[in-house]
C-alpha cells in the first residue's frame, strides 16, 4: 500500500468514527503512521482529502456497473444494477457510513460531483432505454435516479442499523417495490 492508500484508509476509518467535521489532520497523520507534511505533500487541505476519498470511493462504485450488459431485458438490468450496488455497499460498509456523513455537504466539489455522476451514468442509460422502450415511466431521469437513490439509501440504513443478516425476502421486496414504482 502506498503512502497516499495508507492516508486514504486512515481517514476513512477515522472520519465514520469520529465524523468528517471532528478528525483533525493530525489524528489522520497519527493513524496513517506518518507526519502532517507528508499528508500536506498529498493534499492542500483536509477538505482536497476528503473529495478524493470521495472520488476513489465513486471510481470503485462505478466499477461495478460493468455488469450490466445492455442484452439483457431492462427489468434484469435494473435488478442486476440494484442487487450490485447494495451488495457493494454492505460489501463495504465503512464507504456506506463515509458517503452518508457527505448527503449534503459542502465539501464536495463540482469536479468530484462529475466524478460522481459519471459513475452512475450506465444506469441514466439504462432508464433513459427503458423510457424509450415504454418499460420505465416517463418520469426525468434525475428524478428517476433521485427515487432509486433514496430506496437504496433506506435500505441500507435499514440494514446496518437492524444488523441483519437473514435479509433475502426483506431485499426481495425491496426491490420488487423500486421496480414496480418506476415501471410503466
């Protein structure tokens, strides 16, 4: 692990602890093992780490959309995208609590947001397909993914908070809810 993924990964453990707002650099430095210089040979500013936390963190998430294959009918794709975003969030519960801590915060650039957008953009594609095919209500896709978006953060609050772990027919309704909700 290099020193910048040693920096990453101590901030993200100590900023789901602690929160975003009560981690000082020098507690970062501390559990990263290395000095306030060498992160400030990184990052300009606490607020520059977190955005790049930020995007590593949406890279990953966008990663996971290959699995969509434009073949498939659109409800399989929507099930495939819903089921594989939940799992990388429980998957990776500590960028879960990291990203929630970030719904509306400021510290989050527009470029970082682009970084964002850009890696939800296969499910755009997705509803805008399905809109045209008559499957997906013609609703804006912003709305459309601001109501996706919301199912899944409720669930998953729901699950770390329940901490459950026989989850199979909770998630199957779930996710027959989202897709009745958005099909035509």
């Amino acid at each position: 692990m290099s020193k910048k993924e040693q920096i990453l990964s101590a901030a993200l453990k100590l900023l789901i602890v602690k929160g975003i707002h009560n981690t000082p650099v020098s507690a970062i430095a501390k559990e990263a093992g290395t000095g306030m210089g060498t992160i400030y040979n990184y990052f300009p500013d606490k607020d520059a780490l977190i955005n790049e936390l930020y995007v590593t963190i949406k890279q990953k998430e966008e990663a996971i959309f290959l699995s969509l294959s434009s073949e498939q009918p659109i409800k399989q794709q929507f099930e495939v995208y819903y089921s594989a975003i939940i799992n990388f969030f429980i998957d990776n519960s500590s960028y879960f609590s990291f990203m929630e801590q970030l719904q509306a915060s400021p510290i989050i650039t527009a470029e970082s947001k682009l970084v964002g957008y850009k890696a939800i953009e296969p499910v755009s594609h997705l509803l805008n397909k399905g809109k045209e095919a008559l499957i997906i209500k013609n609703i804006a896709s912003e709305e459309l993914l601001q109501f996706i978006g919301g199912s899944i953060l409720s669930y998953l609050r729901w699950y770390f908070k329940e901490n459950r772990k026989d989850i199979s027919q909770a998630y199957q309704n779930q996710l027959t809810m989202a897709w009745d909700s958005i099909k035509a």
